[in-house]
C-alpha cells in the first residue's frame, strides 16, 4: 500500500478545509476521503472519525491512489496541537511533507470558537466568558456536555502557535515544512496555490476558482447539531459499534456523515468581537507574534494593529 507523500496538519479555521478541498480537486493529488483522520494524534482519541487498530487501517484510507496520482496526502488540523503527532508522524513519514496554515491568533480564536459553538463543543456562547472560563475548564469545571478534548477549549494557549511549529520544526526539516498563512490567501490566492504546488512538486492544473471554502456557519437545528454530535458516550459506542466492520465501512460511513451534517448548516456572519476585548487579545498575544514571524521569517506586525 502506498504512504501518504504530504500532510495538511492543521491549523483548525486557518484554511485548511479549502486546502483540502482544492488539492482533492486536482488530478494527480489523492487526498484520502475522510478529512481529519487524526490517526497520528493519539491523545486526541475522540476526534477520530475512525478506529484505527493498525496503521495498515491507516494506510488503507489511500488504497484508491494510482500511478498517475503524485502526491497522496490527508488533512488533520488538529495535529497541530497534539502532544506526540509529530513524532509518531516522523517514525513512520520521515520524507513526508507537512503544510501548516495560521492566520492571526486573534481572528482565529474567534473563529474557533464559533465552530465549537456549531459542533457543540462549548455551550458558552460569549466568547469572552468562553475565554474566562479557561482556568476552571482545565480543572474540571464548567465543561460542556459533549465536550470531547477539554485541552481544545484552551483558547489562549492553542493560539499560541509559536510553541507549535518550533516543536515541528525540532522534528522535520525546514525544507519539508511549508508555512501559508490565510493572509496569502486573501491577497493572491492563485500564486499562494501555484507555489504550494511547487513546494509538493506537482504540476499545476490551472485551477482559476478558489471560491472560499468552510467559510463561517452554524447550526439550522439545533435538534438535528445534538444528534450529528452526541455526548462522548454515545460517541464512542456508535464508534465501536461501526468499528466491528472494518475500517473500509467506517470510511463510508464518516463520507456519509459529514455529507448530512452539513445540509444542518448555513454560513453566516461572525458577531463582531467588542472593540476592547479585541484590544486585550491582540495584547496578549503579541510576544507570539513577535515570537512567530521570527520563526517563519515574516513581518507580522499587521496583525497586532
């Protein structure tokens, strides 16, 4: 079976469902049909749309890529903050490629939040009572019903990206690691598009629309959001349920899901955060972003404004 030849390993909300779903687009590009696998971030169990129990599971999620496909490849947001993805990453891929989308810390934290709203991952709708709640989410307080990883709801260190790329790139080289911001995007998407090509060393296939993709949405019913994302119980008996039929069902079930799901879901514009919220943020995160662009070699100055 063949190896994936390049990871899309996050950041969540940083534009890597449009990367996904540009790069699946192309004809020599296999991406596997389930995005967020997560099979290498095995402390994020509850994230995984699949039971994994071997990596030859794993490996069978790309069966379907032929010669003519160059590059084969997954998107898991979430490996960005993982503990040990990386590393297990590394042990089997070392000559894997790995893309890393981020956007200002800020904005993200405002986008994320409002897809953990969607998927019901935090009931505190507010983001800053979200953000306050922080301390007492870590200890065990305050969580929401059918949260999965109390880790993902700690806003102010998940944006805090620095931490993580230093950690990736102390484990694969600097020429396997391509760094895009959302900021590219916006500004020239077809060069941004033609130059991570370049970076995976597959030729371009012309593509001229780079309509935004995963935009900001919510929930139509609610009704509908409590049963596409139950509690962790009924999660994990639903998963090892379908589990007993191989990985091979559980994909096409995952294909079928998420087809659903998102017919529970309209876009929809993001409340603007209150003018000193967003000041507070901005300064707390602005070691970071000094911290980041000094690590990818980019004037990030704009993002503190």
């Amino acid at each position: 079976m063949r190896e994936p030849t390049f990871i899309v390993a996050g950041a969540p909300r940083c534009g890597s469902t449009a990367l996904y779903a540009y790069l699946s687009a192309h004809p020599q590009i296999f991406m596997s049909k389930v995005k967020e696998l997560n099979y290498f971030a095995e402390d994020f169990p509850a994230l995984r749309k699949i039971d994994f129990r071997s990596y030859d599971d794993y490996l069978r999620q790309f069966a379907e890529a032929t010669d003519a496909h160059i590059g084969i490849g997954e998107a898991s947001p979430f490996y960005l903050f993982s503990r040990d993805a990386f590393e297990k990453m590394y042990a089997a891929l070392p000559q894997a490629k790995i893309i890393v989308s981020l956007r200002n810390p800020v904005d993200f934290v405002h986008s994320y939040h409002q897809l953990n709203l969607t998927l019901l991952r935090d009931d505190e709708e507010d983001l800053q009572k979200a953000w306050n709640l922080q301390e007492a989410r870590k200890a065990g307080k305050a969580l929401p019903k059918n949260l999965r990883e109390v880790d993902l709801l700690m806003y102010g260190e998940l944006g805090k990206f620095s931490q993580y790329l230093e950690k990736l790139f102390a484990i694969y080289p600097r020429e396997q690691i391509k760094i895009i911001l959302l900021d590219d995007w916006k500004k020239d998407a077809k060069a941004t598009y033609e130059d991570l090509l370049a970076f995976l060393e597959i030729p371009s296939d012309g593509r001229e629309d780079f309509t935004p993709v995963n935009a900001n949405f919510q929930n139509k019913s609610q009704f509908l959001a409590k049963l596409f994302h139950p509690s962790p119980k009924v999660y994990n008996l639903f998963m090892k349920t379908i589990s007993r039929f191989g990985a091979g069902f559980m994909e096409w079930v995952s294909v079928v899901y998420n087809k659903i799901e998102r017919l529970n879901t309209t876009a929809t514009k993001r409340v603007d955060m209150p003018p000193e919220f967003r000041a507070y943020l901005v300064d707390y995160f602005g070691e970071d972003v000094d911290k980041l662009g000094k690590l990818i070699e980019r004037d990030l100055s704009g993002w503190l404004c």
